[in-house]
C-alpha cells in the first residue's frame, strides 16, 4: 500500500487573500449580482432587470462566480427552459463583507450634501 503525502496548496510569495477577493468584487457588475442574490434566487432576467446589466455581460459574470463557486445554477425543464441562481454558503459569506464595509462607511464616511 502505498502512502499519499496530502499537497499543501502552493501560494505564491506575494498572494494576499484580501487582493484576491477585491479582485474578484472590484469587477463591474459583481458586488450589484451578489447583493441581488442575496435576497434568495433569481432568474436571469429578473437579476439583468434590477440592475440594468446588458444579458453578454451578466452571463460573463455569473459563469465567473460559478466557476468561483459562489453562485449555482439550476436550469429548469418547462418551456422556454429557464435558469435560476443561488449563492452558495460561500457566496452568502460575501455578506459580512458588505456589512463590515456598510459599517465602516457610517462611521467614517461623510454623507454628499446636494446644493
């Protein structure tokens, strides 16, 4: 019987996890399709509708946060076949990201007064 030595993940020397998950939020569309979901799942059209996202760039973005694993898909067989998306555990953990942001901007950010 041979012994599996378990691999350690390999990081590069410069990875930073809060770099990789800005990088991942900063694209366009993104934080807007993880707030929708939020709310619980969606269909395609009801997410490109709220947020006024032109159909080629919402699908880059959810295949994006599928292949991410924080998004699933589901496509259901009626006629014309209609997909849905739901965050999964780890797109839902995007949460606190967005309140500890929302917190810290109550506090520190100052409200734009219209003249």
């Amino acid at each position: 019987m041979v012994k599996r030595i378990r691999e350690e993940p390999v990081h590069d020397a410069i990875y930073c996890p809060v770099h990789a998950t800005l990088d991942l939020l900063n694209r366009r569309w993104t934080l807007h399709i993880v707030r929708s979901l939020l709310e619980g799942k969606k269909r395609f059209n009801e997410i490109s509708r709220e947020n006024h996202i032109n159909p080629r760039t919402l699908r880059e973005r959810l295949r994006m946060l599928e292949e991410e694993g924080a998004v699933t898909r589901t496509v259901i067989s009626t006629i014309p076949p209609n997909v849905e998306y739901e965050l999964t555990a780890k797109g839902m953990a995007l949460n606190c990201i967005f309140e500890a942001v929302a917190d810290w901007g109550r506090n520190w950010m100052k409200p734009e007064v219209k003249t």
